[in-house]
C-alpha cells in the first residue's frame, strides 16, 4: 500500500495573489456593484419617462419618426435596464 496516493486536498497551479490584494479587491467590488446597480435602476427609470414623453411628441406631431423610434427603443430597453441594475443590487451584500 505504499503507492497510494492521497487525492484529499489536490494543488492546483497557478498565480499567487497577495492577501492585501484580495482585501483590496473584496473592498472594491461591492463600490462597482453599487454604481452599475445604480446606472441601472435610475436610467431605466428615466429611459421609461423620456421614451414616454418622446411617445407624447410623436402623437402632437404625427408626420415625426425619430421621436417614434427613439421613444420606442427607450420604451424596450428601460426593462432590461432595471432588471439588470437589480442583479448588482443582490451583488452589493458581501457573502461571508
């Protein structure tokens, strides 16, 4: 039995990170987290109420198109928008 070998706990190669850089970036993320989550909610937001005031123009002026395809984009990207800001919300919280 001399030839066994013990796969308990395998080494994996790789880079070695100090322990003030891994603090540092444990720090850092949750600042990136909070920023993308708020560009995310807040312009989502705002895409809603200027696709809907760019939906407004196109009805007073009827023979207009920019104003019905910008207010249509902005109408369909404000969803996608929030729900992303709404993931980095969840990504904020440290997991410890």
């Amino acid at each position: 039995m001399r030839h066994e070998i013990d796969w308990k706990s395998p080494v994996l190669p790789g880079p070695r990170i100090a322990k003030s850089e891994m603090l540092k970036r444990k720090r850092v993320k949750p600042a990136i987290y909070a920023v993308l989550a708020s560009l995310g909610i807040f312009g989502g937001i705002s895409a809603l109420f200027v696709g809907l005031v760019f939906v407004v123009l196109h009805g007073i002026l009827s023979a207009d198109a920019v104003f019905n395809r910008a207010g249509t984009v902005l109408l369909i990207v404000a969803i996608p928008m929030i729900l992303l800001g709404s993931v980095f919300v969840d990504e904020i919280e440290e997991k410890k």
